[in-house]
C-alpha cells in the first residue's frame, strides 16, 4: 500500500479519471506497456525488469511519481496535508474516546440514512 499525500492522490484519480480508468489501471498503465517502456511526459524510461513484487511496485510507483513532480512542477510534499495512514491513526484515536451516547448518535444518524436510500423511488437492495 502506498502512503501517499491525499492531494496527490486526489490527482491521480483526476487523471485516471480523465483516461477512463481507475486509478489502478492508470499506474498500471504508467508502470508498463508490456513492462518495458514506461512513458512519462515526452520522456520515456527503460525498465531493466519486469516488476513483480509488491515492493518492487511501490518503488517504481514512487519513482514514477517523483519524476512526474519533477515534470510538472508538483511538491514532492504538501505540508499541509496527511498521509492516508495518519488520517488513519488520528481517526482511530478519535474513535477510541468516543462515548456511548456519541455512538448511538452516530449510528442513529446512519440508521436514518439507510432508511431515507430504502425509500426513495427506484431504489431496491
């Protein structure tokens, strides 16, 4: 999993998007034509090997984004911004030292929800 600044992922499904793809398929498709060439901007870069693991994923993705910024002028970092897995913690924290009535309130509101999707016109689960 790639822990990315929420912003540039945010421009990354944009861009996906914008191709008609998901944001799976358009890293895919930067990492590989058959895993050789990879092209980027007006540039094109030579993968020695085909990436297989996890890991060696993640790096290229990371390589292929740092190049990218470099391309367009994007921070490497927004200082402003979490990573996903920040957001996570502080979330889990938050969730943590909620109390009982908070919950309910909480679920109460979904329960509503829910209730308010089942009743709408043309809509069957």
């Amino acid at each position: 999993m790639l822990d990315i600044a929420p912003k540039l992922e945010h421009e990354i499904v944009e861009r996906a998007e914008a191709n008609g793809m998901t944001a799976e398929q358009y890293l895919e498709k930067l990492l590989s034509t058959d895993r050789a060439k990879i092209g980027v901007g007006q540039h094109k870069t030579q993968v020695a090997a085909p990436v297989e693991t996890p890991a060696e994923t993640a790096q290229c993705v990371q390589s292929l984004l740092a190049r990218w910024q470099a391309e367009t002028g994007m921070p490497a970092s927004y200082s402003d911004s979490k990573t996903l897995a920040q957001l996570s913690a502080e979330w889990a924290a938050e969730d943590a030292n909620r109390t009982d009535a908070e919950i309910a309130a909480e679920r109460a509101v979904w329960a509503e929800y829910e209730q308010a999707i089942l009743n709408s016109p043309g809509v069957s689960i």
